[in-house]
C-alpha cells in the first residue's frame, strides 16, 4: 500500500491493476503505460489477464494496463496496523466484467483479514457488485464502501445501487455534464465531486449549475459530498467537504 495523492483516501493498494473500459481521460492508463515493460510470460492466461506471484524490480506495470493480480500485495493491509482510508484499486477497475470472480475473492478476503482500515472500492460496472452480491460474496461490513463511477445523466439510468445495507458512494469525477439524481433508483450515502484533469483536447470544463444541482439536491436529501480540489480549482466558495462516517466536515 502506498501513500496516496487523492484527497477522500489516505492509502491506495493496488492488488489488481489494468483496466480494459478504455475512458479516454484516464489517467492510471497513462501511468501504466509510462512503465510497461511489455513483458510476456508464461503466466499468460488464454483470456489476456495476468497473475504476478512475485513483485518484479524493474517496473509495477509489466504488463502495462493489461489485468494484472499483483498475488505477493494481497497480504500488504494486514501488514499495516494505522488504520487507514484506503482506496482499493486506483489502477485498475477490480469489478470490470474481466475480471475473475476468483481475484475478487481473493481481494475481498484480504480486507477481511485487515478490519482495521476502511475499503473504498469504485467501479463502473455496479452490476457487478449485484451479481456478487447475489453470490453472497460481497461483504456487507461497516468499514466496507462500494462506489459507483456515475459522470453524467446517462450513468444514472444505468447504474443500479450495490444492494441494501451496504455502503454506497457515487464519484463524479469528471463530471462531465448535468446528473439529475432524482432519477436515481435508490440513493447513495456519499457523493464525491470532481473535475477532469490533465490535457486531454477535448477535456470537459464543470459547468456550475451541474455542480449547484447536486449540491442541492444532496443538501436536501442530507447526503454529504466531498469536493475534489481539481473541483475547487473551478469554483474556490464550495462549501466544506463531508465524509459519511465522520458525520461532519473535514474542512474541504
Ligand atoms: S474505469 Fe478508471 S481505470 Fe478504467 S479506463 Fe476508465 S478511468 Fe481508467
């Protein structure tokens, strides 16, 4: 695990990375990509994943953005004892209908072994937390949050909530357009709001009624959001960020 740069999480661990939606603003493509070693190995399975049992010196991406379970990190948060806020997977989307449930297992189980930290998962495939959910594989623990990616409207319709009594967030970054969570079925218990970053050409600037909108429709439904500073960049009078489990503000 390592120390992270995002604002909402303490810690990153990156058991599994690679990631096959292909956002064009992704950002972990463009790091993994920086460092591939464009290794082929043995390990190769038919379907294009791969399994590393041991760390590789010359680079943590081998095998660029392709799927990767890195097996030697999964015992890394029991070997953390400060408890930590810890985003599971910033490089890779660990609930993509590639991945195996078998990896996921393997990744759930290891947080299981750590209930020390807290475990924020994010995905863009939620039916993927249903069907495990419906497996009885996905654990309903309190220090446990299943967000959603969910950028503009369309994304509304699309993602349904993880299921009842369990932790849910939504992360609109990058918001890239109006999102009317009024349409939504079922209501997450934490919003996150950020901008896109980096250079991309045709990179989407927030409007601020977008940001307004589900300002005050969370307000109005009392569910906290926590402002990105790539947001805050935009419009410097946000109000201060909240976080569900604190249940108040962290001072933005
Ligand atoms: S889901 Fe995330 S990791 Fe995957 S391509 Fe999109 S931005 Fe990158």
């Amino acid at each position: 695990m390592n120390k992270t740069k995002i604002d909402w999480a303490t810690m990153s661990w990156n058991p599994v990375t690679g990631c096959r939606h292909g956002c064009p603003y992704c950002y972990a493509r463009r790091t993994a990509h920086r460092f591939d070693a464009g290794l082929k190995d043995a390990n190769q399975t038919d379907s294009g994943l791969h399994v590393l049992q041991e760390k590789l010196r010359a680079t943590p991406y081998p095998y660029g953005f392709e799927p990767t379970l890195h097996r030697y990190r999964l015992n890394q948060p029991e070997r953390q004892a400060d408890p930590q806020t810890v985003f599971v997977c910033s490089m890779a989307d660990l609930f993509g209908s590639w991945v195996p449930t078998e990896w996921i297992r393997d990744v759930l189980d290891a947080c299981m072994r750590a209930p020390q930290h807290r475990y924020l998962f994010l995905t863009k495939n939620p039916a993927r937390y249903l069907e495990l959910d419906r497996m009885a594989m996905l654990p309903h623990e309190d220090n446990f949050w299943y967000g959603s990616t969910v950028t503009n409207d369309d994304a509304v319709a699309m993602y349904p909530m993880p299921g009842k009594n369990i932790n849910a967030f939504w992360s609109m970054e990058p918001l890239l357009g109006p999102v009317d969570m009024r349409k939504a079925d079922g209501l997450p218990q934490w919003v996150i709001l950020g901008a896109e970053t980096g250079n991309r050409s045709n990179k989407v600037v927030p409007h601020r009624e977008w940001v307004d909108q589900i300002a005050d429709f969370c307000a109005e439904k009392e569910i906290p959001v926590f402002y990105k500073d790539n947001l805050r960049a935009y419009f410097q009078d946000l109000q201060a960020s909240a976080f569900p489990w604190i249940g108040g503000v962290d001072g933005g």
